[in-house]
C-alpha cells in the first residue's frame, strides 16, 4: 500500500500551482478536469491494477483484473501520454461504464457485472491539440472477477425418479441438477450436492447417496438389499446444493424435494432346471430365461468352475439355451452366473446363480466288479452258510430306478453231484451253499454264472467258488522249548532274535494251513514281535521296543500257533501248538537320562547375585548318584548345584550383552564307568531399562554455513542399549544450559530421530558444543546427557571450508625453498662431474688418433 500512496502523491505533485503557471493557456481547461477528478484517487483503490502492479506507465497494451460489484468511480490507471499528445480516447465495450480523463485517467463509473459481461476489450488513444491521432488504438482488456452473488438454483422445484428393489449399488438411477451463475472455475460456481432427508429411514439406515459433484442418486449397500416396494413402495428426499464447495460458512444454498418410486426387481435367478441327459432333440434348446429390469441389457453367462467347454448359451433376449446334448454320469449338474451389463459393459446388478441339474435315463448296463470274482468254502460248510457277497455295478444314477440291480445264477459248472447247489440273493448280491456239503474230493472247483441286471440291460458275470480241505488239523511246534537267550539291553530294535518253527498238514497256501504265532505269556510290555514267512510258515522273534534290565531282567515267554480260519467242530488246539523260551536281558551300563532334552526359563536381567533361575533333573537307569556340572558357562553367569540341579546366578546378568544365554547340563554318573549325558539350558533375559540413551554414532561433522540467512537445522540419532518399546521408542527431548536454550531449541522428530535448530543467526565462526538432555520414558526413566558438535564455518559448494594451519610432518615455506636450492645444487654438481668425464676422454683419444698416424707410411 505504500507503493500505491507513493505513486498517488507524485501524481498530486504533478499538479501543484507551481506547474500549474508553466503551462500554456491552452491546457487550463484539461488541468482543471485534472483536479476535479482527484478526487476520485481518494477512493479505496481495491482493483485495477494491471500486471506491473502501478497506478501509471506509458500507453501499451495492458489486462486489468477488477472484481464485480465494486462501487463506481473506482479508479483504473493513470496512463502518461507522450508530446504532442495532450489527451486521451477511450473506444471499444466500454458499456457506459468505463471512462477516461483527458490526463489519461482510466476508471469506471459504474459496478461491473461479470454475468454480463465477463470480459470488457476497450481501447484508448492518444490525441493532439488539434483531435488528431498520436498513438493507438492500444488493446486494453478489463477482465470482471468473479464475486459470490449468485444463488445456486435446481432446475426443477420437484424430480420424479424410479428404482428397482437389489439394483446395483452405486449404480446412478437418476440426477438432480443446479446451476450457479458465477464463475464456474472459483469456488464461487462449485457446487455440492447432499442428501439431507429420507423419508422414510428405516432403522436411521440411509438407502440412498448421492455423488456430491454430479448430483447422480444411486443406491446405498443397505439400500441394495433392504429395498422392498412391499414394505415401502416409495421414498422420498430433500437434497439441498451449496456453492463455494460447500465449505464456506457464507456460501448459498438451495433445495429440491425427489420422489422415488421403488419397483420390483424382475433380475430374480430362475427355479432350478432339469435336463434329460442324452436328449436326441436338435440343439440348442431353450431351458430358462432372465430379464434385465430395463430394455438395452447386454447379457452373458460365467462359469462358477473350470470346464473344457461350458454347454451352455444366452441370447441378447435373456433366453438361455443348452447347446448339446449332456451325459449325467459325465458330470451330474452345472452351475453358472447369468450377468446383466449397460452400454460400457459395467454390471447392472448381482449376477443369477443359475443351477442345472442332469436327469438321468437308463442308459447303462450293469457292470462286474472283475472278470473273475473268486470265493473259498469249506468242504463241510453247512447248507446256507454264507460263501460271499457278489457286487455288480451301474452307472446309472443311485437309489433310483435305473440302478437297482437283481441276481440270478443261470448256470453252474460242474453239475455234479446235482444242479443248484448255490444261490444267490436276489438283491443283495449274497451267494450261499443251497444243496448239500461239498467234498474236495469230489470236486475241487465250481464255476457260476450270475445274471446281473437292471429294469433295461442285462449282464452275465463269472464267479469261481473253489472247494477248500476243512481245517482239522492243528499246528504243531516242531519243539516246545527253545531254551534259553541271552540279550544285552541295548540289542537294537528289529534284530531277529530267534526262529520257531511249527507245522500243519491241512491242504497247504489255505487258510487251514497258515499259521499266525502269537506271544501268550512273558511278554506284557510287548518288547518282542513275531512274523510268519507266508512261504515256510517259519516264525520270526523280532525286537520291537527296547529290552530294559532294569524293568524286567528275564522273560518267560510262551508262543501260540493258530490257524486265521477256525478249527471244525470237535477239534481245539493243545501244547503241541504252544512252546517257550527264556530271554535274559543282561545290564548295559547306560548314561543317565534327562526328562527332557532342553529346559527353559525366563528372568529379569537385574535379578540379585545368587537367585535361583531354574532346575534339571536326570535319572541314572542304573540307580547310581548323578553329579551336574555346566558347560559352555562362557560369561560365568550360573552354577548348577551337583546334586539336586538347581541352577543359581553367580553374577549380574545383562541382556544387552547377551539376551538368551544357552548353556550346557552334564549329569555324569558317580561310580560306575562315570558315564555322562547332555541337555540344553536355555535363560531367556527379560530386559529392564537400565541402560540411558545415547548418540547412535559419533558426531564429528556436523556444521552450518556461516553466516546464517535463516534457521538452521542438524538432524541426530539417538538409541537405547534396552529392547526397544513397540512401534518405536519415546525419546523426549530438553537443552541442558540456560545459554543453549537460548541460540537452540530441540525438537523430536520420529522414535530414533531428533532435530536440532537455531533460535537466531548471530554466530559467530567456531566450534559450538551443544549440551542435550535425552529421557527415554521407560520405566524406571533414565536420561543421558550427550554433546554435540556444531562447527559455523565459510561453505564452499556447500562444504564447510577450514583453511589448514601448519600440521606435524609438514615443511615450512622456508624449509621447502631450502630443499628447493639443495636439489638443484645437487643436479649441477652431478651435470659438472659428467661434463669434465666427457672433456677429459675426448682429449685422450685425440692423442692416441696423432701416435697411430706418425707410426703409418704414407701412401700415394
């Protein structure tokens, strides 16, 4: 503002009574025009300025920016005219309302309207005594900005809009539209749309939203689902709009009232469709349909799963077809989306599940579950004992008519001694023995044939029955005492310790004949296991747990003999097919055992010297006394009592040396051959804050340009020796000295970071050592105090320029001129030496070349 009054008051000096009497007559008139318009600079100049920002300048093309509604006789610029030009013509939209004085005074007289006219082109010349023109026209463009002086209005004082109930939510149903004369550029014109009442609003859920910037009306989540025109079968809303974005206290606003019709939603998802598998009809062929709401729909169907190919189609009409025929025992039932998307391929709603179920026909003969099924019966098996189960198959669909299957033997091979000597259920498949007992003897095998079949196909299928010896023969041990067996403890497990063997003279490879051993007696903790050799019937004795002296010293063990089919009526099995031996499991001495392989325990790091922190035990299988020792004790930290094994602490324990410090437990047996195991003693620290903040690194170069234009600010890190707090560590932060806090301050900037900074910029060059108070919040809270270096210098390029002053081992200015002349005395005393050799050898071979030539004859 200054500025301006500046420029004002040189234009009042300009007319003071003193130039007054310099001008000619001819300008009196013009000078008197002057003053009367001074009165107009008295004015609050608000607007008019051009882009130099000054009241006056020399006549060129110039913009004004001018806010509408300002009160006229608001002056614009004072243009300066150039001999011989006298005065000014103001031409172009001027509207009647901008004017210009014959001293160049640009202003208007009248509030500008920028909905009228936005943008005014004027053009001013400049004249002669004479009218004639001097310079111009020159383009002056008035821009009108905008003010807030509109109302925003809708375009209708009441919208009628409809939706259907599960639309889309999101999906624009409707718009509602306002309009705003100002400036659409500026706040002025930006206007936000609301919803400020539903009725009605069902459990204070609101159905509807609107886009605040387009005034488009869609659905809510809730509005999607909730709709029902049953329950309410319209709605209705007041939305109001706001200018100035809606966030001025001060802006307008209006409202319309929008009444919604809800219609019912015809995208429903269809019954489920059945379709007769293997159909002969021409495909494809129509089995369900969906409508969109609306005409214009754009349908397609997607697959809920994986196939090769999906049998299905739908037409822009919403008709679904099949487009082959389907085979149920292919694949049963489909399932697939039936999708509904406008002119942009958005979705208009939830896609259908659309379920197809495959009807089954009786197109499938039953089957034989293998080319041969073979049974075994007894040779005395009584009539209707049940020889076995015949199962055919169908694969046509199960518990339906399709699939029932009945049995029939319509053959039998031999028919020896008569025909129907078997039977077989009708439905479930049960063979049995009809006519009278079998004799191997006699005939050793049957052949049947069983007619499988369903209500349309039937199946013929081969069953063999073979006659088998009947078991009355029991095993017998070919000994019944196999002596003693000596077995240390420590035999492994699935060492073969013993053969026995027993014998059956029923009709061999039957199950009359093989024999399964068994241990009966001796053996409860089930150390010992046999395995027959399906071949010999030789019986294998197998250790399957480890042997223990200690446990049980000697076993008395009794084996059985069986058969895995049962012996006929009257025959049982006797000691002939039992037998014995002795095992004696003799003493390994054994390490001592711990009860578990590591133990763990947790302790704070400040516990007292001597607490104890856990306890391991270990049992010798021998019984001796156990000693405990530690190994790997590197820190010294712990001892362990040798006798009961209690783990005590021997020093100050630091969990920022070590936080989980592992050490190893020996027992060792005492007496005895000393034999010894290991375990793991894991001691977890849990930390206390014990340790007070710090500088994160040694800070040695650290400095501000000097002198300072405006605050400086050094970053530093700062740690804590204790585990850090979860999500960061709270540092806080505080100058130690009454001066420091008054050149610096000291802020946080995140949980490892802080900010030093400059209260003023009169330093003066130098090392500054700055004192800091850290508090780490912990609880106890512990602070430290840390200095740091701060060096104002010269920058250079941005680093911190120091010139370097005489440092040990570097020569003066005189010692390096010295060494200088020593070096060049040296190199000229060396260049002599040389030189005199030269000279000295060249004289001698001159007067050896004159002795040679007087000792020659001349020659012609």
């Amino acid at each position: 503002m200054n500025f301006y009054v500046m420029n004002t008051v040189q234009t009042i000096n300009s007319l003071n009574p003193i130039n007054l009497k310099e001008v000619s007559i001819q300008k009196t008139t013009m000078m008197r025009a002057q003053l009367h318009c001074l009165c107009l600079l008295t004015l609050y100049l608000t607007a008019g300025y051009g882009q130099e920002r000054k009241f006056s300048g020399p006549l060129k093309p110039m913009t004004f920016s001018i806010f509408e509604g300002q009160e006229p006789s608001q002056v614009i610029f004072q243009f300066k005219a150039s001999p011989p030009a006298v005065t000014f013509k103001l031409t172009g939209e001027t509207d009647g309302i901008f004017q210009i004085q014959p001293d160049g005074l640009l202003y208007h007289n009248k509030a500008l309207d920028r909905e009228t006219r936005a943008v005014h082109k004027l053009q001013v010349s400049t004249l002669d005594a004479y009218g004639a023109t001097v310079e111009g026209p020159v383009p002056i463009t008035i821009e009108v900005k905008d003010i807030n002086d509109n109302r925003p209005t809708f375009l209708q004082p009441n919208y009628e809009g409809s939706v259907r109930q599960n639309s889309r939510p999101g999906k624009p149903f409707m718009y509602v539209n306002a309009t705003d004369l100002d400036d659409p550029t500026t706040p002025n014109g930006q206007l936000i749309y609301e919803i400020i009442i539903q009725l009605p609003k069902v459990n204070d859920v609101m159905y509807f939203q609107i886009n605040n910037k387009t005034g488009a009306i869609s659905l809510t989540l809730e509005g999607s689902r909730e709709l029902d025109p049953i329950k309410n079968p319209s709605y209705r809303l007041v939305v109001s709009v706001k200018d100035m974005g809606g966030q001025n206290d001060h802006s307008f606003s209006d409202s319309t009232s929008v009444n919604i019709m809800v219609k019912e939603n015809i995208w429903k998802a269809p019954e489920p469709v059945e379709i007769v598998e293997n159909s002969t009809d021409p495909h494809p062929i129509k089995i369900t349909q969906v409508q969109w709401n609306e005409p214009g729909a754009q349908y397609s169907l997607v697959e809920k799963e994986k196939l090769s190919t999906l049998p299905f189609s739908i037409d822009q009409e919403g008709s679904i077809y099949v487009t082959q025929p389907l085979d149920r025992e292919e694949k049963d039932s489909y399932v697939f989306y039936a999708v509904a998307k406008d002119e942009m391929g958005k979705p208009l709603a939830f896609p259908l599940q659309i379920r197809v179920k495959v009807k089954d026909i009786n197109d499938n003969p039953p089957t034989c579950p293998s080319a041969v099924t073979v049974f075994e019966v007894q040779e005395n098996e009584d009539i209707g004992s049940n020889i076995g189960t015949f199962i055919g198959h169908d694969m046509d669909e199960e518990n339906t008519a399709n699939s029932v299957l009945e049995y029939k033997i319509v053959d039998q091979i031999p028919k020896l001694p008569k025909e129907g000597l078997f039977l077989v259920q009708t439905y479930s498949g049960v063979v049995q023995l009809a006519g009278q007992s079998l004799k191997k003897q006699d005939t050793p095998q049957y052949n049947l044939t069983i007619e499988v079949s369903d209500k349309d196909f039937k199946t013929l299928c081969h069953v063999e029955i073979n006659v088998i010896d009947i078991n009355d023969q029991i095993p017998i041990f070919e000994k019944s005492d196999y002596g003693n067996l000596t077995l240390a403890e420590d035999t492994a497990v699935g060492s073969t310790i013993l053969t026995i063997r027993a014998t059956d003279t029923d009709e061999p490879f039957t199950g009359s004949s093989k024999i399964l051993y068994r241990i009966i007696q001796g053996d409860s903790e089930g150390h010992l296991g046999i395995d027959t050799d399906p071949q010999t019937n030789a019986g294998y004795v197998i250790i399957k747990k480890p042997l223990d002296f200690e446990t049980v010293a000697i076993h008395n063990i009794v084996f059985q003999a069986e058969n895995p089919e049962p012996l006929v009526s009257g025959v049982h099995y006797n000691t002939s097919s039992s037998a014995k031996f002795k095992l004696i499991v003799t003493d390994v001495n054994e390490a001592p055992q711990f009860s578990q392989r590591i133990y763990q325990a947790k302790v704070r790091e400040d516990v007292a010297v001597g607490t104890k922190v856990g306890n391991v035990t270990a049992k010798d299988p021998e019984n001796l006394d156990i000693s405990y020792s530690l190994r790997d004790n590197t820190r010294g930290w712990l001892k362990i009592d040798p006798v009961t094994g209690e783990i005590f602490t021997t020093a100050p324990l630091d969990r920022e040396a070590e936080s989980l410090y592992r050490v190893q437990v020996m027992a060792t047996e005492v007496g005895g051959s000393s034999q010894s195991s290991i375990a793991s003693f894991h001691l977890t620290l849990l930390d206390v804050n014990d340790n007070p903040p710090r500088l994160a690194k040694e800070y040695t170069g650290l400095f501000l340009c000097h002198p300072l234009h405006q605050e400086g600010t050094l970053i530093f890190e700062v740690t804590d020796d204790d585990q850090r707090s979860f999500p960061s560590p709270h540092f806080s932060y505080s100058l130690v000295s009454e001066s420091s806090q008054n050149d610096w301050k000291v802020s946080r900037v995140n949980g490892t970071h802080a900010k030093l900074s400059t209260k003023h910029t009169n330093f003066e060059e130098g090392l500054y050592s700055v004192p800091i108070r850290i508090s780490d919040g912990g609880r106890p809270p512990l602070e430290g105090v840390v200095s740091l270096p701060v060096t104002f210098c010269t920058c250079v390029e941005g680093h911190c320029f120091q010139p370097a002053g005489h440092q040990p081992g570097m020569p003066t200015v005189g010692m390096a001129v010295g060494i200088l002349l020593t070096t060049f005395l040296v190199i000229g005393i060396i260049l002599a030496v040389v030189f005199i050799r030269i000279k000295k050898n060249e004289g001698k071979d001159t007067v050896e070349s004159a002795q040679a030539s007087e000792a020659q004859p001349l020659r012609n």
